[in-house]
C-alpha cells in the first residue's frame, strides 16, 4: 500500500514497530509515511473521527470502521 499523501510504496518492515501510521480516511483505510508524518504535523486531522466519541483511532475490519478509542463499530452510509 502506498503513502495516503505523497505515494512513497511501504517497504518490508524491520523487526519492531512500522514508522508508518494507519488512518481511515473518507471511510477507507490508508498509511501515511514517516516523511509526510514529520512533513505535517497535523496529519492526524486529516482522518475521520468516531461518531460515538470523537477518537481518530479507527481501523477498516470487513466493511465497517472500528473505533480502537471507545470499541465501537459502525459502517458509514454513503453520501450521495
């Protein structure tokens, strides 16, 4: 998967911790890369937010968001 903001590809992982963080954006879940994280540090505004508590600590799981904040679900109705 590729960067959400500049496209730089995600290389295999060292052992430990991926530099790279994950956001749901517009209800699909992508990376940001350690260089645009440190580029802007106000990337985390970029994601969605929990409709239940406000957290942006949500995950993409099979169709629905999950929020890693309050542990809800939910699945986002289409804006047409």
């Amino acid at each position: 998967m590729a960067c959400f903001q500049c496209g730089a590809v995600q290389t295999d992982p060292v052992k430990g911790a991926s530099p790279w963080a994950r956001l749901v954006v517009k209800d699909e879940q992508v990376l940001i890369c350690p260089q645009c994280q440190h580029a802007n540090p106000d990337w985390k505004l970029l994601g969605d937010r929990c409709p239940y508590c406000a957290s942006s600590r949500l995950s993409k799981v099979m169709g629905s968001v999950v929020c890693r904040g309050c542990g809800r679900d939910f699945e986002r109705t289409p804006s047409f």
